[in-house]
C-alpha cells in the first residue's frame, strides 16, 4: 500500500478537477465578474468552538502559500488536454490571497460559523473545495473527536468490491466532505488496490493530487454555480440552462461533455435541453430528486428527439451508497441506458464512534454557494426543495417565473 499522509498537502492540485474547468470557462467568457459566496450548515447541530475556528483561521491564512509547481503544470498539460494552453500559463502564476477575499467569523451566541467569499470570479472560483475540506476537518479535529481512522481501509475495499461485482463504473467524489485528508488519501490507497478488469471498474477521482498519486483518472465536469451565475448575468431563469451549456460547449468543444440538469429543477432544464444539444452532450447528471423517475424522464426525452438513449449515459451523484447505485445500476440496464456513479460522502465521511461501534459518527452536511455575480442575486432551485439555495425573495421570483412558464415541478 502507498504510504499514507497524515496532512494535508500544501499542494494547488488538493482540489477538485471541475473547479480548474470552470476558472478556465469563466476566464474566457466573464472574466471581469465579481461574485460573493456563502458558507452554508445543513446540519444546524453542527456546532464549532473557539478551538476549531482558530485552527479554520490558521488553515485559511496557509492558503495563500500554494502555488503550482512546474510538475503540476505538467501532469495537467499531459493528463487533460482540455485546459488550454493559456489557462496553464494563468494556473502557473495564480496566487490565493485569503486575507484579502476571505472574511469568517464565528457566533459566539449560536457558535455557528459565518464565512463568506468575494472578489473577482476568476481569482476566487478555486476557493471553494479547499474551504470545506478545511472547515470539515477543523471541527472533527477540535470538536467531535469520537472517531479514529481504524478500518476504513478494509470499509472501502469492501465497498469498492461490491460496486464492481455489481458491474458499476464509479468514481471517488469525497474531497468537499471528507472527514480529513488521511481519510481520503486512505480512500483511494484502497480503490487503487481492486481489479480494473471485473464486470465494473474505479473510473477515477475528482481529486487531482491523489489522482496523480495513485496513477488514476481526474474526473470531473461542472458545478451548479456556472448555470446559476449565467442566469443571473443574463437575466433568464427559462434560458439559463441553454446558455451555459452552449457557453460551457464553445469552451471545450465536447470535451467534459456531462450536462448538470438540476441548477433550477429538471423540467426547465429538459425544456433547454433540446435536439442540438442533447447530441452535443455525451449525456447528463442527476443530483437531486428520485432518480429511477429521473432515468425515466432521460429516456423519454432522448427518445423524443429521436436518440438512441443507448448511446447516451447517466451519472449519478446525489448521496449515493453502495447498494443505491446497483439498484440504480439494474434499473438503467433494464431502460438501455449507460449509467456511472460519482460517490462522495459515502467514501470519505463514513464513520462509527470511537467509544460504541455500533453507533454512526454523524457526517458534515455543509456547502459553500454562489450568492451574488455583479451584486445581482444567484440562486439554485434543486428537484429536492431543501436544497434550494439563495436569497429568498430572489428564490420565490424565480418559481414564480418558472411556474408561469410551466417550467417548475
């Protein structure tokens, strides 16, 4: 087994691969932006102390020291031919400046933590995975410290065994909620170890350092925030999904062909999703709401223009488990459809107490969201009305447009 890091590396490429795509996009396309982000707790027992927050303030100030390095420039030069030459001149000379665009804070009434983000878009995009990663392990260092890393290994090669005896494709998807980086680094020394030649297979990672170091696929395509900024840049919540996937397509020319469908619920995305760029797109990927109704409406829609949805393929992304991805897995090959399972939490924050085995160690539930481009408000209308996001006026314009325009569920 590889050795495994007990910290973090100071490393750029600790970083989900979509997070580089995207700088690139917005650079060619808004690069003069500004935008805000918002740290959001689901989870509003999860409380921080004073020891967590100094430790959170003390990862964030270290940010501005990464930089990437002649080897990074090359492995992203050789491995994703997609990022342009320019953008790995940009990458080569990007700096974080945390004190700068970063303010956090933390409630001492509900010792809750309020973080927020703001500056350029293009100099602030790649803040987002790094900032979970390090708001995850500062509470689980400094607050709920039941738990120890003993058989995480055994777990995934477990995990990972079933899914390819399953049949399923998947890829690790665990760097925004991963417990601490040992767990993932842990995570993929076990993925690295199961067979590429069974019925299924580990496509990959998101993460780029550890897909690097265990010699595996970065993967990844495009977060929420690229429909949610252009919408709101443009002025069109019925356009939005249609302009971003011909901007997204101008940039990458095919490559990174996955179309994300739920940045304002399904039906609205479907009603863009048209002839022209249902064949453009290699197919698409659902993170919220049923998701055997989801590969129904696929079908139907592919059908509908005259695609062989055969050809087509659906990743699965939205909370997923071993046994949920072989049942969605069946149902797909059931409706002719080529499925794969990007697969998060479930790898990398899955724990029990340290002091009762038998009792789970509750996971993070938390998210960083685009708030404002240009001080003009971003929102998200999952197909899961608990993850809607956004200011909420701004929210309810939103469906009312959408639900005049019978565009909403």
């Amino acid at each position: 087994m590889t050795d495994i890091e007990e910290q973090a590396p100071v490393s750029i490429l600790d970083q989900d691969l979509y997070k580089f795509c995207m700088q690139q996009a917005v650079l060619e396309h808004y690069p003069e932006v500004t935008v805000e982000y918002g740290f959001i707790n689901r989870d509003l027992t999860m409380k921080f102390n004073e020891p967590a927050f100094r430790q959170l303030q003390a990862d964030i100030a270290k940010l501005e020291h990464l930089t990437a390095t002649d080897d990074d420039i090359r492995y992203l030069k050789q491995t994703c031919p997609f990022l342009s030459s320019g953008y790995l001149d940009f990458l080569s000379s990007f700096r974080f400046n945390p004190l700068q665009d970063i303010t956090c804070a933390l409630d001492s009434t509900t010792s809750m933590l309020d973080l927020r983000i703001h500056g350029k878009w293009s100099q602030v995009i790649l803040y987002e995975i790094p900032l979970l990663s390090l708001i995850s392990q500062a509470y689980f260092t400094k607050v709920d410290t039941d738990w120890n890393h003993d058989g995480q290994y055994e777990h995934i090669v477990a995990k990972g065994t079933q899914l390819i005896n399953a049949g399923c494709n998947f890829a690790e998807f665990g760097t925004r909620r991963r417990r601490d980086f040992k767990t993932q680094d842990i995570v993929m020394s076990g993925l690295a170890q199961l067979p590429s030649d069974g019925p299924g297979r580990c496509t990959g990672t998101s993460n780029v350092y550890l897909a690097r170091k265990y010699n595996f696929t970065p993967v990844g395509t495009v977060g929420h925030e690229w429909t949610m900024a252009i919408a709101a840049l443009e002025g069109t919540y019925e356009n939005g999904n249609s302009l971003a996937l011909h901007k997204w397509y101008s940039t990458f020319k095919g490559n990174l062909g996955i179309a994300l469908t739920d940045t304002f619920g399904s039906k609205a995305f479907f009603a863009n999703f048209d002839s022209e760029l249902a064949q453009k797109y290699v197919g698409v990927r659902h993170d919220s709401g049923d998701p055997f109704k989801f590969i129904d409406t696929v079908r139907s829609h592919y059908t509908s223009l005259g695609i062989d949805p055969s050809t087509k393929v659906v990743v699965f992304s939205d909370g997923l488990y071993p046994n949920m991805a072989i049942a969605i897995q069946n149902y797909c090959n059931k409706c002719s459809l080529k499925c794969s399972f990007g697969i998060g939490t479930n790898f990398t924050n899955d724990f029990s107490c340290a002091s009762n085995n038998k009792q789970k160690s509750k996971a993070a539930n938390i998210v960083i969201k685009l708030l404002k481009c240009n001080d003009k408000y971003c929102v998200k209308l999952s197909d899961v009305e608990s993850k809607h996001t956004g200011n909420a006026a701004e929210v309810a314009r939103a469906q009312n447009n959408l639900s005049q325009l019978g565009l909403l569920h």
